[in-house]
C-alpha cells in the first residue's frame, strides 16, 4: 500500500529531524561522523554529564540516525556509529523535498477581487 508507506517514510523523517533540531545532537551526530566514540568520549567533548548525553544519544538512536554497539570484552560499554543507510535516506529525501527546481508558479485562487 503506497500511501502507508509514505506515511511511514514522512513519519521517520519527521522524527529524524526533531531528533537533529537540538545542538548537541548535532554534534554528536558530527563526532560520529568522525568515527566511532563511546558515551564517555562524547561527554568530555560536549562537558556533558553521562546522563545528559545518554539521552540524546537514546533520541538520536530512535529516530534511526546512530547505533550502538555493546563491546565484546565488557557488555557495559557501548560504542555508538552513524547509521549510514538511514543517513543515506535522510539526506536523499532532504534533497529531494529542498529541491529549488521543484518551486512551481502559482497564483492564489482567493484574495481581494476573487471569488470563492
């Protein structure tokens, strides 16, 4: 059903952008980018507490952007990656939907002088 897929689609990127919307998500998502990082790390980058940073870390989690990954040798650390294939659809639907080659003319079809 292509309209509940669509539905789908627009809801995770809706969801992806308010994750984005917060300035420390960004950098976080930007440290990423860079490589891998644990909790810890993106702390002392951010002079964040442990709390703090595992919430937008959670935020950006849900919304598909970042994973984590439990180290083998000690379960409780965990190592957090960008999400490449769902930054990869992110950034295909911001381009398509940003495109300024689909603004179209248009006159309104109400206003002083017209009739509804």
């Amino acid at each position: 059903m292509p309209g509940a897929k669509h539905a789908q689609d627009e809801r995770a990127l809706v969801a992806q952008l308010k994750a984005l919307a917060d300035p420390k998500r960004l950098r976080i998502l930007e440290m990423l980018i860079q490589g891998v990082h644990c909790n810890c790390e993106i702390a002392a980058h951010l002079d964040a507490s442990l709390s703090l940073v595992s919430h937008h870390l959670r935020v950006l989690r849900e919304a598909g952007l970042i994973r984590g990954e439990h180290a083998e040798a000690d379960e409780r650390w965990i190592y957090y990656t960008v999400d490449t294939e769902n930054l990869m659809h992110l950034r295909a639907a911001l381009m398509q939907r940003l495109d300024p080659s689909r603004i179209q003319p248009r006159q309104p079809n109400c206003g002083p002088g017209m009739t509804v």
